[in-house]
C-alpha cells in the first residue's frame, strides 16, 4: 500500500515535469526522451536486483498482447506531457485517476487478463461516481 501511495505521489510529480520539459521540448521529444530514461533505469534496477538481464530476453518470448504495458506506458506519459499544460496537473491527474479506477473495476468484475473475479459492490460504485464527480469539479478553475 505505502508503494502504491508512493508511486501516486509520483505520478503528479511527475505530470508537472513531463508537462514542463514537453514545453520546452516538445511533447514528443519529451516522450522519447522520459521513455529512454524510464528504459535506462528499469534495465538498472533489474540488473542491480538480479545480477542478470534474463528476465528482458525472457520477456520477449512472452505473448505479444502483454507487450501492451510498454506501449500503455508511452500513452499515458505523452497524454500527461500534453494535457498538463493545458489543463493543470490537478485535473490531469482527477482524469487519470478517474479512468483508472472505471477500467480497474470492470477488470476485477470480470477477471480480465486472469486477475480472481471481485464481484462489484455498490461502495465502488458509489466510489467511481464522487470520484468522476471530483474529477469534472476539477476541470474548473
């Protein structure tokens, strides 16, 4: 849990500076450039937590459908460089979020990619629905 909170604090961390150097830059070129780093030190820290890249050659052998987290990641990181200026990270952030827990629900609900099926309760619902609802108040300014 204190990962997940860490890696949301990141997260908006993170949109004020891709939204800044996509500024600077270019979005684009700061997706280039963020992937290039974020590649850099992903193959660092499995280096450094295994001894060994193994696990990249093995993870070329995989389907290819669960490439997809690679190609999602870049999505997410130009959608963030992109919108931040215009929007704030506020309200970036409200929408990631918002999107977030809406595809995550109906993935637990229906098991999706071979997660145990968590049946959907109306706490979520009611959950999805403040959240959506502070994700559009956010949009203000």
């Amino acid at each position: 849990m204190t990962l997940s909170l860490a890696a949301g604090a990141g997260a908006s961390v993170q949109a004020a500076i891709l939204g800044r150097l996509g500024d600077r830059v270019g979005a684009i070129e700061a997706l280039g450039f963020s992937t290039l780093v974020a590649a850099g030190t992903g193959v660092l820290v499995l280096f450094v937590a295994r001894r060994s890249l193994h696990g990249i050659s093995a993870s070329f052998q995989q389907p290819l459908w669960l490439w997809l987290g690679g190609v999602l990641s870049a999505f997410i990181v130009l959608s963030v460089t992109v919108a931040t200026p215009r929007i704030g990270v506020t309200a970036v952030i409200s929408l990631l979020i918002a999107g977030q827990l809406v595809v995550a629900t109906v993935i637990d609900r229906f098991g999706w990619f071979g997660f145990e099926r968590i049946p959907l309760h109306w706490t979520r619902v009611l959950g999805i629905v403040l959240l959506a609802g502070g994700a559009a108040l956010s949009l203000r300014r």
